[in-house]
C-alpha cells in the first residue's frame, strides 16, 4: 500500500503538540494525512478512542493509524470494543501514560501493528511495552536508549520512523 491510497489517522495526546514533535512534521508532509485529538484534559486515551471510532466510520479509503503514548493506547482500547473496520495497520510508539500497565486492553488486535519501543520511556520499562505489543500481536522493534521518541528527546524528523513506517505501509 502507499501512503495515497489510505486515510492515515495520527493520535497522540498532549505530548505530540508542539511544532518540533515527528507527529507534526510527518502529517504536515503526508496529503492523507489527518490529526486526531483530545481536549487536555484527564482522560486522553479514552476522549481519543471515541474520536477516533467517529473518524473510522466516516473514511472513504483503507486506514492507517499511527500513534504515540496516548494515542497508541487509545488505538489499542478503541480496538477493544470495536473491530474498526477499514483500519488495515497501526504504527504505534512508546504506547505508554500514567495509568498502571496492567490495566491496559490485553488482547489481539484485529489488524497487523508494529510497536517501536524505547529502552529508556520514562513513562514505561522496555519490558512493559514489549509484553503489551506480544499481547495485542504487534511486532516490536527495540528502538534503544532513545528516551520518549518525541522533540525533547531529540527526535524532532526522525527519519528512522519515517523510514520504519514507509516499510511498514507497504507490507499492508
């Protein structure tokens, strides 16, 4: 698949605003491309979810999801109650937020994922991550002591991801 041929849908929670963040910048660059989000308040994951159903239903193409810390959760718990038809892969990274690990949706997820985790999230161990994406059958790429994978970290581009999400797309 390319990336013309699909509706990709990024998600992210507050984290992923700012102008520097990869998120911005690949959608900035992608024609298909469009930006899911959440009021700042509490439950980001959850007020995510729901816009992303709304947003499923109304795509016209295959979709694509790519998402980060909340966004990835939010993926994985709208998953859970819904199929999400049309959803043909999800690119999710450093799936992680200040709820407890162990509460997150464990189950399969009914389309093929790749989880990109960082050694050193301060928001989760490597191992949390690595566990969550055996569970929901993503395949998980061991990203190193790259920190949160956002702008403050220093991953502004990442043309890693880029790259890594263009190989992904086109096995879907």
């Amino acid at each position: 698949m390319r990336t013309s041929e699909a509706d990709i849908f990024f998600l992210a929670g507050p984290e992923a605003m700012d102008a520097d963040h990869w998120m911005v910048r690949w959608e900035s660059r992608l024609a298909t491309a469009t930006r899911i989000a959440a009021a700042l308040d509490g439950a980001v994951a959850d007020a995510l979810a729901s816009r992303l159903h709304a947003a499923v239903a109304s795509a016209t193409r295959p979709i694509v999801l790519v998402a980060h810390g909340d966004g990835a959760l939010a993926v994985v718990r709208a998953a859970e109650t819904s199929a999400l038809a049309g959803v043909r892969g999800a690119f999710l990274v450093n799936p992680s937020s200040s709820a407890p690990m162990d509460s997150l949706p464990r189950g399969p997820l009914p389309f093929p994922a790749l989880l990109v985790a960082s050694r050193d999230d301060p928001h989760a161990s490597f191992e949390e991550m690595s566990d969550l994406g055996y569970d929901w059958g993503a395949h998980v790429i061991d990203a190193g002591t790259v920190g949160r994978l956002d702008s403050g970290s220093g991953h502004g581009p990442w043309p890693e991801g880029l790259m890594r999400f263009g190989a992904f797309i086109a096995r879907l």
